[in-house]
C-alpha cells in the first residue's frame, strides 16, 4: 500500500531531508586522499548527535553503521572501516539518512578523490543527469514507469548500464515504504503518480555490464566485472505545486 503523506507530513519530511543534505555540505571536505571511509562515519556520528537526530541506518537489519561508503565497483552498502583508504582516483558514494520527528530522509552523492578519470567523471554527471531527469518525470499524472524510464535512458544513451538488483522506493516513517522504483522500466506503466507521494529516487549505474554480486560481509555489493560504479539519490515529494527535493540543505 502507498502511504499518501499530508502538507505537515511533507514538511516534517523537508526538515529530515535538510538534516541530510547539510551533511553533505559537511563530509565533502573531508572526500580526499588519505582518509578513510572510517573518519567519513566518525564525521555522521558526530553530526546525530550534534543536531539530537537519529542515524537512518545504522541497526537497520543489522547495518553496523550511519553511512554506506562504497568505493569505485562498490555499488552500495560498504561498510566504513579504518582500513578502507580514499587514494588519488578513487570515487566513492555515501548514502546517508537520519530520522527526525518521526519521519526519515534519505540521499547520496558520489565523490571523485582527487583527481580523477575522465571516464569517472563522465559516469558521475550522466548518473546525477539521470537523477534530475528522474524528478522530472516526477510528477502528477505521470507513473513510477516514466521515472524508472528516464533513468534507463539517460544512462544507456551514455553507454552505462542500470543496476536492476536494487532500486528506489517510497519513504516516511518507514525507511523503506511502497512503491518500489526502479532504474528501468516502460514508460506509461506501474502506479500512478499523486499529491502527497514522497520517493527515494537513486539511479546505480554502472560503466560496464548491471550484473551485480554481494561480497562475503553481506552486504556490500560490487559490480560483477569489476568496473566502477555510481549512485545518485534525493528524497523528492509530489505536491499540489509540483515535485519539490526534500534533501536539499
């Protein structure tokens, strides 16, 4: 069942998602060679507890922590870890969510390190164009298969591919709520958009093949080729005014 949030609810949720995407705006400066997923982690630890909010993942099904740190052909899920070591080149993509008054937030971004290949870079913008594109199929009238859609095309016009194990869904008091959105699909098919709808829309896209595996952790997914990997995600509600980000700073 979709879970129809009201204006007070949406604006809860903007608050949630501002939380959100301040920490982005924080744990960029610490994105360079040298450090480690582990002082990205300790940097989210701290930000909870300074703003009196819970961390969205950590104790999630047995997640060990606030953020997910994946680096290059990690997809999602890497666990921050004091031996995992940003270096010249590197991309990585966190996801960070935290709950506020009830109601989560939820984004990521992918960082490159240093500096970094032209063909990491060029993965990076067509992942975050295929976000925007995403949003702006979000809209009224309009259905999850016109999002899923717009991401497979943006990314397979580029020469991507759309990872299809895992995929966006809809958010509030639960982390993880109906529908599911995922990075590919028909246009014109699956539910139907509507005021009140809030979604975590985060295209995967991978620089080869979608096929994707879980390491022994359990949960750290890699591509199954070995190549890079980025991931793009907001928290957008569908309103009365249009959709509207609500992990913006």
């Amino acid at each position: 069942m979709i879970i129809i949030k009201s204006p007070p609810e949406i604006e809860a949720m903007r608050r949630a998602g501002a939380l959100v995407g301040r920490f982005f705006e924080e744990v960029k400066s610490l994105v360079r060679p040298g450090s480690t997923t582990f002082d990205l982690e300790q940097l989210a630890e701290e930000f909870v507890a300074r703003h009196g909010v819970r961390g969205a993942f950590k104790g999630y099904l047995g997640y060990p922590a606030n953020l997910c740190t994946s680096i290059n052909e990690e997809v999602v899920h890497g666990i921050p870890s004091r031996s995992r070591i940003l270096r010249e080149g590197d991309v990585v993509s966190i996801d960070f969510g935290v709950v506020k008054e009830g109601y989560f937030g939820d984004a990521a971004k992918t960082f490159p390190v240093g500096k970094t290949p032209e063909s990491s870079l060029k993965l990076m913008r067509v992942t975050e164009a295929a976000l925007e594109k995403a949003i702006e199929a979000s809209r009224e009238g309009n259905r999850i298969g016109d999002i899923s859609a717009a991401v497979q095309e943006t990314a397979e016009s580029a020469g991507f591919s759309v990872v299809r194990d895992f995929v966006g869904h809809g958010i509030g008091r639960m982390l993880h709520e109906e529908p599911q959105v995922p990075n590919y699909g028909v246009r014109g098919t699956g539910p139907k958009l509507g005021e009140g709808m809030v979604l975590a829309i985060e295209p995967m896209v991978n620089e080869g093949g979608y096929p994707v595996e879980v390491l022994p952790d359990g949960w750290t997914v890699v591509t199954r080729d070995r190549k890079r990997s980025a991931h793009f995600e907001h928290t957008i509600a569908v309103t009365e005014n249009g959709t509207t980000i609500l992990s913006l700073p």
